[in-house]
C-alpha cells in the first residue's frame, strides 16, 4: 500500500499477527514499528518466547521468520493515540479486517483496549481473548507496550503474549 508511512510487515499463515494503534512520530521517523524509546514491543516478545533473542525495531522485517507480523490500526503518525478520530478508528478496523481476511494469520492481537472499543464498536470489550473473530482470526485485546501506559509493565506483557502463543487455538 502506498501513502503508509510504515509498511505492513505481514506473510501468509503467520501464527499471530500484532496490530499497534498507529505509529509513533519516532516509528514513522525510522520506518519501524516500536521505535520509540521506552516502547516494551521487542523485549516483551523475547521474554515470551515469541523470538529467540530480542530483535530491535530495525529488524521488524524479521518477525514473519519467527511466524509473527505487525500493523497498525490507523496509519497516521501521532505524538499520542488520544490524537486519533473516532472515524479513524472505525476506518481502520475495516482496513484491518480486510488485511486479516488477507493474510490469515491463526491470531490477531490488537494492541490496546480503548482503540479496540472504538473502532469496532465493541464498548464493554475486555482484555483477554475476544468471543468474535476479526477476518476470521481468533481475536485478542492485549495492553499497549507504549511506555506511557504504566498500568502494565513488560513482566506483564511477556505472560499476556506468551498466553498469544500458548492459546491461541
């Protein structure tokens, strides 16, 4: 797709495909997914067990070795996420949707509660394993690993995403 300022990092059949909210000013700077400082993404999926070592944001081209992709929700850059429409969002969910039905991985993990909520119209969503699909894929709400969110720490985040890998049947 053209226009986005970081690109998609997906294959066919991966076993969990990531979906961030949208990138940071720092990830469209470098044209990586989680390349702002701070961001608990890389470490989180290597103390998981999703990668066998910590990769850094340079190598995100690497994730479909290890059965893993990236994405986003809405592809406009932003110092935050509270910066993003409502109508982004739900444009985004249809976009991502599409992707999905596209490249079929086994899961997709969504990388925040509140965006989750607003763009599919799912208000009263939870953390956790969602009881509908998205494009087909077992769907899951996991906490965004933005350094600003201090409700989860990356101890956290590794047993959420190792329960991605463990569950997601």
């Amino acid at each position: 797709m053209t226009g986005k300022p970081l690109r998609d990092v997906v294959a066919p059949d991966l076993d969990v495909l990531f979906c961030g909210i949208n990138p940071s000013l720092t990830s469209a700077a470098r044209g990586h997914h989680f390349a702002r400082p701070g961001n608990r993404f890389w470490p989180a999926l290597h103390l998981a067990g999703l990668t066998p070592r910590l990769l850094t944001p340079d190598e995100d081209a690497e994730l479909p070795r290890h059965g893993l992709g990236v994405t986003n929700l809405v592809d406009r850059p932003t110092r935050t996420a509270a910066e993003l429409t409502p109508e982004e969002l739900r444009d985004g969910a249809a976009a991502l949707t599409e992707l999905v039905r596209t490249v079929r991985p086994r899961v997709l993990a969504v990388l925040g509660i509140g965006a989750f909520r607003t763009g599919f119209d799912r208000p009263r969503a939870a953390l956790g394993r969602q009881d509908e699909r998205i494009g087909g894929a077992v769907t899951w709400v996991v906490p965004n690993p933005s350094g600003l969110n201090a409700h989860y720490q990356l101890p956290d985040l590794a047993r959420i995403y190792r329960q991605l890998r463990d569950g997601h049947g």
